[in-house]
C-alpha cells in the first residue's frame, strides 16, 4: 500500500467529475469517442464508424464539444472533430485496462464486479 497522501476532491471537483462520468456515461456518446482515438473525422464518417443516425450523431457532437472534451474544425462544408481533451483518452484507458470486460456480466451487478477487480 502506498504511503502517499492523495488530496481529496472538494465539492467543486466532485460537481465536475459527475459531469464528466454523466456525459462519457452514455453509450452512443463512446462509440463516437471511441472512432475519434484513431484522429480527426468529419460528421459522416463518425455516422459509419458508428452506424448511428446523422441527427443523433450531430446531437452527440454538440454536446461533447460544448463540455469541451472535443475540438471542432471547419474546413468549407465540413467540419472535423476529434478530441481535445486528452483526459478523455486517458480514462477510458483506466477503466478498460483495471475492468475485464465480459459480457455474462449483468449491468445490476457491474459495480460489485468493479470494486472486486479493483
């Protein structure tokens, strides 16, 4: 066990943090995180990546980018996302890297398996 003193989270930290797990808590929202690791896209070709429709993909996009977990580049009639926040890339690698993912595992059981594997 490490000796290191961690600093806790203040109110405003914890606020920010549900935030963030609030946004990447939805599963459309990963998939198009997901295709954007690979670098920059343009709105249909995250619609291929995904196979979600245009509307919920453009939905999902403005979202990410407004939280500011994804950059926006126009370039004429398109537009180019791809992450800008590397926090974004880092705690998806935490949470795959310290969870094995199966798929027998029931959802109303998933945390009790992550505090388990922890």
């Amino acid at each position: 066990m490490s000796t290191s003193t961690k600093v806790l989270p203040d109110d405003t930290m914890i606020a920010q943090m549900a935030e963030i797990f609030q946004i990447m808590g939805d599963e459309s929202r990963l998939k198009i995180l997901r295709s954007l690791m690979g670098g920059a896209l343009t709105v249909n070709e995250i619609v291929g990546a995904t196979g979600q429709s245009q509307a919920n993909v453009s939905k999902h996009l403005s979202l990410l980018t407004r939280s500011g977990m994804l950059d926006r580049r126009k370039e004429g009639t398109r537009a180019w996302y791809s992450i800008k926040d590397p926090m974004v890339i880092a705690l998806c690698d935490a949470v795959c890297q310290n969870r094995p993912i199966t798929t027998d595992t029931p959802k109303t059981n998933s945390i009790e398996t992550f505090k388990t594997n922890s």
